[in-house]
C-alpha cells in the first residue's frame, strides 16, 4: 500500500500544478536553498529540457533540408519562393535554439534520411544517398529570385 502521506509537499506540487513547482523551484535555486530543491523532479526535468532542445533542433533540421532538397531538385516554378521562406524561417528557429554543445549532438545523415523520405514521398526524384550539404551550408541564407 502507498504511503501517500510521506510525499515531500513539494512533490506534490509538482504532480498538482508544474508551474507554480517551477516558480518556487527557480526561487530556490536563486536562494540557494538546498533543502526547499526537489531534486529527483528537477534532475528528470533538466535531463528533459534538454532532450527537448535536441529534438526541436532534430526537426527544423530535417524541415530544412527537406525544403532544400526540394528547391535544389524540383523543376516547379511556383512553389520555389514558398520553399525559401520555409528555409528561412526554419534557419531562424535554428539559431534561435542550437548552442555550440547541441551542435556536436546533431545527426545530420539521420535527418536527411527523414526528410529524404519525406521529399521521395511527393515527389519522383534522384536524390543521393549521403547528404550533399554541411551544416553551414544548410545554415546559409537564400534570397529570393
């Protein structure tokens, strides 16, 4: 049988209202009140927090070489600009997001084969096996023609 009772109130918190036990969490910390810190909740949630900000990154990644694999390999006219402003707007989110240590977290091949996929599915292309851009090329702005 539980002990429901034994659960630190801070605990509690945590499973009743994340908000409020993210508040008092921060409070703490800028305290450096060791004992107020809930600290299996906060290591889970740093060790999320994290994974969270590679997997955002993972996804505007492959979202931007996606759009870059159809701007450099479809022949449409029309949807050209659309793609550049997707492009565009996906290298913002990047750089609003990737420092220096999620960089080298990054699994480039992998997320060209996502959008690879993704592109083969709409459209009928010979694409290459390995990924044919850089970082920094992916990460290079393109003007509009």
């Amino acid at each position: 049988m539980s002990q429901v009772h034994n659960i630190p109130e801070v605990t509690n918190l945590y499973e009743t209202d994340f908000f409020k036990w993210t508040q008092e969490q921060a409070k703490a910390l800028g305290k450096h009140d060791v004992k107020a810190l809930d600290w299996d909740n906060l290591k889970e949630e740093i060790k999320d927090l994290g994974n969270e900000k590679l997997n955002a990154v993972n996804s505007f990644l492959k979202r931007l070489i996606e759009h870059r694999l159809k701007l450099d390999s479809c022949q449409e006219i029309f949807p050209r600009n659309h793609w550049i402003k997707e492009i565009n707007n996906f290298q913002d989110e990047i750089e609003d997001r990737a420092t220096q240590t999620l960089l080298k977290k990054i699994d480039i091949d992998k997320q060209y084969e996502r959008a690879k996929r993704l592109v083969l599915s709409e459209y009928k292309l010979d694409l290459p096996k390995k990924c044919p851009y850089t970082f920094e090329e992916l990460m290079t702005r393109i003007i509009p023609e």
